[in-house]
C-alpha cells in the first residue's frame, strides 16, 4: 500500500507523525506500506508556459515525483517482501485528487492495482493553459521577472510569496469549508495539461477495471469549519448566518436551504442530536463533499463513510493513530479503527469483484454504500440501496456542485 499524504498541494509530507503508515501497523497487518513526498506548492504545480516551453508541456511537477515514486516500487518492491502486481494506491483530499489524476491517464494503468480516496477532491478546473495565463497576471508580474534565468535566480521564499500574493481568494483553503458566495469558486493547483492528466472528470477517462474504495466523512468540513464563531452559534445565529451566505443565490435558494437543513433541534436516525453546528457542518459536508462525490462516481466503486466524523478521521483510525489525535479515544474509537482496518485489509486482498462483495457484505456503488455506525459500544456496517438524496438532488439541480471540494 503506497501512501500519498495530502494537504492542499501546499503543505505536508509522507512522514508526518500520526499521518503515515508505522510499523506496528505493517506487522498488524502483513502489509508493506510506503510513503513519499512530492514537490508542494508553486514548486510542485506553477503552470508558466515560460517554465514548460509550451502549453503542451506538463507544469504538474509533483505529480511527476509520484510516478517516479511508482516507477521506482514497481522494479523494487518484490525485493522488499511486496508484490507489485498488488499496489494499492491510498490517500486523502490532495493525495486522493493526484491518484485520480493519474487515474485518467491509462498509460500509467501498470503503476498500481486499486485505489482508496479519503475525502477526494472529483474533478479539476483548470487547463494548462487558463492556469497559466492567471500565473503571468499575478505570479509573473509580483515577480517582476520576464525570463525563466530571472525566476531560477529568485529565492525560494520569494517564490511562495508572489506565488499567493496577499488578497488571492483561490487558494484560501477555509473558504471551501464554508458555504459559498456566487461567483467565488476555488481553484485548483494540478492542471489538465493532456500529457499527463486527461481530462477535467477523471472518472470520465478511467478504467472500468480499476478496483476503488472511496471513503466519506459525514461531517467532512468539521475538522475547520469556515466560522470562527461555530461553536457559540445559536439557532437564530444558524438561520441568520445561512440566509446571509445563501441569498447571493437569490432568497429562494437561502429558503430552500433552510427547509432541507431545518434550523430546530431534532434527533438523527442514529439518535444523535442535531445542534446549529452539526446541522451547519452537514450542509456543507452534503454541498461540497458528499453529494458531489457520490453524484460524479460512476465507475464501479464501493462506498464508505463513517457517520458523525470530520476529514481525516478514517485514516487517522486506519493507522491506528487515535491517541495522537485525540486526547481519550474511547471504546467506540477504537472499534471503528479496527472496522475500518478490516474493511480495507478486505478491499486490497480481494482479487476481483465478487470477493469483494462478498468480503464488504455489500455491492458496488451505485448499487448500495455502506456506512459505519457506531453507538452504545458497538459498531456495526449499515449498508443501504442508493438512492439520491432530496438535499442532494437540491445541490446539483441547483448547480452547487461547481462549488465543490478542490485541491
């Protein structure tokens, strides 16, 4: 299992403590895990035509280390008790957007066998091109440089700086963990450049044989929620903050929020109660995450989620690392941990889909997902036939999902 840690594409690495494979992982599970780092940030994902000598050329430098990194497992890994005919790709929001970029892109099909993606970001906005000319009007002039001997001589913090600049709502990572505004949308940094990465939806362009686990936080955007204020929020504070966000839309649509996402206490089917901040933590997990993931994957894939949890929590529980994260992990914790190791151990074993459906207990989505649940010390797979929700029938129908998670 290869690890490809995330990050936005601006920060992180493959040994970051409590996000990275370990040994008592490895040996827990009779499985060689490795990591590896990429370049982040403008020197991973400048598109400059100065820099790629034309817009044919890929800009997608990170990406780049990635494959190398694959390349280099596939002539080696057998010598380290691994078989490379059994490369399982995994990794979260960043991590999992660079798998899917690889993904559309069937000359790199022999590099790994499966795929998890924990809380992907499904589609990328931005050719080479349209990415490019954005970085000459803002990059290239904060640098005043016109030659690429000009930009190889700027100090590397110089780069990062102009790079962002001061007011670039693009790459404001909160924002995506807020409702939207009409008319900001997120950028993203990898590029479709059609040399590496094929096309905008990568499950447009991937194989239909590719075995993919994609896994969900119910509460994805919990972990960062774009308020500062959340935690205080009162119903009225709920309802005002909403309309507020929501009728640059229109009245209408703040209305029709507030129906679907109803500002009142209430108890969720897993008896849960429903306070302003889980249900405002929903809505935007539902805007940006779940119903887009769920509406654009439409290759043969099995669904996972874990009910009641923010961004990162399956694989902070698949690496067995709750303790690091948490400061009393209790009984529940630790059973979801040891659920989703089992699921997961059960998904890149299998050697074809009948094992797997038989392995999860469930089909394949869009025929079914499974969610876990845990309560009153137990945890349990609660599959379930797909069906689209009414909440988001609402996103899609009204074009929100251009507003969803990027990377």
């Amino acid at each position: 299992m290869v690890w490809i840690h995330g990050g936005f594409l601006q920060f992180g690495s493959g040994h970051q403590p409590g996000l990275k494979p370990n040994g008592k992982l490895a040996i827990k599970t009779n499985t060689v895990y490795l990591s590896l780092n990429y370049r982040l940030h403008a020197f991973g994902f400048l598109a400059l035509d100065l820099l790629a000598n034309n817009t044919k050329e890929s800009t997608n430098f990170g990406l780049m280390d990635v494959i190398l990194a694959l390349q280099w497992i596939q002539l080696n890994i057998n010598s380290f008790g691994g078989d490379n005919r059994k490369v399982t790709l995994f990794g979260a929001d960043s991590g999992a957007a660079l798998i899917l970029a690889l993904m559309s892109n069937h000359n790199y099909r022999s590099l790994y066998y499966a795929g998890w993606l924990i809380d992907p970001a499904v589609y990328f906005d931005k050719s080479i091109a349209s990415a490019s000319k954005d970085n000459r009007k803002g990059f290239l002039k904060r640098t005043n440089c016109k030659t690429t001997d000009c930009l190889r001589s700027l100090s590397a913090q110089h780069v990062i700086h102009a790079f962002i600049g001061k007011n670039d709502p693009s790459f404001r990572i909160i924002d995506q963990n807020d409702l939207p505004i009409l008319g900001i949308l997120s950028e993203q940094l990898i590029t479709v450049d059609n040399t590496i990465v094929r096309d905008f939806y990568p499950f447009a362009k991937m194989s239909s044989d590719i075995p993919l686990l994609i896994g969900s936080s119910r509460e994805a955007i919990g972990f960062w929620p774009g308020p500062k204020d959340l935690m205080s929020w009162s119903w009225s504070d709920y309802s005002k903050y909403v309309t507020t966000s929501m009728d640059s839309f229109g009245p209408r649509l703040s209305q029709l929020s507030l129906d679907l996402y109803k500002p009142s206490a209430q108890t969720s089917d897993v008896d849960i109660t429903i306070t302003p901040q889980l249900q405002y933590i929903t809505m935007v997990s539902d805007l940006r995450q779940i119903c887009p993931i769920n509406y654009l994957s439409e290759v043969r894939v099995y669904e996972q989620g874990v009910s009641h949890s923010s961004h990162l929590m399956d694989i902070i529980s698949f690496f067995g690392q709750l303790e690091v994260w948490m400061h009393w992990p209790s009984f529940n914790d630790f059973s979801i941990s040891e659920t989703i190791q089992q699921i997961v151990l059960a998904f890149i074993r299998a050697d074809n889909t009948t094992d797997l459906s038989q392995s999860f207990q469930w089909q394949s989505f869009p025929t079914q997902t499974a969610e876990i649940v845990s309560q009153l010390n137990y945890t349990s797979i609660v599959t379930t036939n797909y069906h689209r929700s009414d909440r988001c029938y609402f996103w899609q129908s009204e074009q929100f999902f251009n507003y969803m998670w990027t990377v």
